[in-house]
C-alpha cells in the first residue's frame, strides 16, 4: 500500500494545510523542501508522539516506520510560535512530551490532542492563548499587499517569522509548484517558462536540490519512494 496521505486546505489564515497519513510497507520517504512548518502527531506501535517539524531547506529522505498513523497541521508561512524561534526549527524538530492519544504538553499546559476534523478549533485556541502568532507583513508580501514598511525591514521580518530569506521562502515554492506541474503532466519546457526559470537545467537543479526528484521521475506514477505532502496552491 505504501504511503496513503489525505489533505485539505484550511480557512484560518494561520493554517496552510491539514493532512493525515498511514504507513503500510514503505520503510523510506523523501521529504520535500517547505517554507512552513507543522505540527505532528504520530503513533506506531501503541505509543503517540508529538512533535514540531521546522522549515526544511532541501529534500532529504526521511525514514517511516511501518504501520503507524500520522495527522498534522502545516502552518501557513509568517505563523510562528515565539517560544519556539523559527531559526532554531529550520531543517530540524522539537520533540513535545507526554503526549497519549488523548492529550499532550504545550508551554506549560495540557492540550487536548487535535484531530483531523476540529484543527481549527486548536488553532483558535493558541491563538488566544497568544502562542500563535501571524507577521502581518510576511502575510501581506505573500498576498500581494503593500507590505508599507522598507525592503529591508521585511528582509528582517521574513528571517524572524519563517527562519528563512524572503528569497529562500521563493525559491522554495517555486519549486514545489514545479513539481506539482510536472507530476500532473505538464512539459518541462511549459513549466521553464510559466515559473520564471532560465532555462530547463535551471529547473533541474532546483527540483534536484528542493524536491529530490528529476522531471522524468515527477512523471512517473510509480516511484519508488513516496513524497512528503505536494499540492496544488
């Protein structure tokens, strides 16, 4: 069966994605480059586990253990939480503690385990609770807003709410948009020209680097090896 991951966006302009997953005879992942970062709930073997799963800044293979169940939150990129700086998270995790099926720690306090269906619901919570928060200029650069402050100071923004380079944070959903194309069926060439790329090995270098994978291997319907969450923005 491999690797089975469902998705859905998500109203809350805090949230990016929420997904879910299971495991079933697949010991390997390559997990792809992303701007945001998630939090991840996992059980394998009876026991649950938590944790917070930083920005990562080029695809890596990522081991899975077999038969466990996944369900995670992507937040959106700009939310941060400020106990936790985002520098420290890129391209790594933050285990939680005593997490059970029913409840986990989070700054100091017990939080009901969220689910699939109410992680909105959790969402709000933190946000009142003010360990969320959203950078209104990052979100307003990634709407297309004025963002009303200098270049310089949304440099300084982008690198404290996503630990990453405004150009980082670009480059890095360029390419997974590319991929995304390419997995669908679209012409490498098409894709070159639609993203901005130079040219096609330009292309290549940012899906070797960002997603781990070339355009011909994009295409095919069985990889040998699943990938992180893709999908279409």
């Amino acid at each position: 069966m491999g690797l089975e991951v469902e998705s859905r966006p998500s109203d809350s302009p805090y949230v990016q994605r929420v997904w879910r997953s299971r495991s079933d005879d697949v010991g390997r992942m390559i997990s792809v480059a992303a701007a945001s970062w998630d939090l991840v709930f996992w059980e394998h073997g009876g026991q649950v586990s938590a944790a917070v799963q930083g920005p990562e800044t080029k695809a890596s293979p990522a081991p899975v253990p077999a038969h466990a169940t996944f369900f995670g939150i992507s937040f959106a990129v700009g939310a941060s939480m400020p106990h936790l700086p985002m520098e420290r998270l890129v391209d790594g995790n933050v285990p939680i503690p005593d997490a059970t099926r029913r409840s986990f720690h989070l700054k100091g306090s017990t939080w009901r385990l969220p689910g699939y269906d109410d992680a909105e619901w959790f969402v709000r919570r933190l946000v009142r609770e003010e360990i969320l928060v959203l950078d209104p200029v990052v979100a307003a650069v990634l709407g297309g807003r004025p963002a009303g402050v200098s270049e310089r100071t949304v440099q300084r923004r982008f690198v404290a709410a996503t630990g990453l380079t405004r150009g980082a944070v670009r480059r890095i959903d360029r390419a997974r948009r590319a991929a995304v194309l390419l997995r669908d069926g679209a012409p490498a060439q098409d894709v070159v020209h639609r993203l901005g790329y130079f040219d096609q090995p330009h292309l290549a270098r940012s899906l070797s680097r960002y997603v781990g994978r070339t355009a011909t291997q994009l295409a095919d319907p069985a990889p040998p090896e699943p990938l992180s969450l893709l999908y279409r923005t």
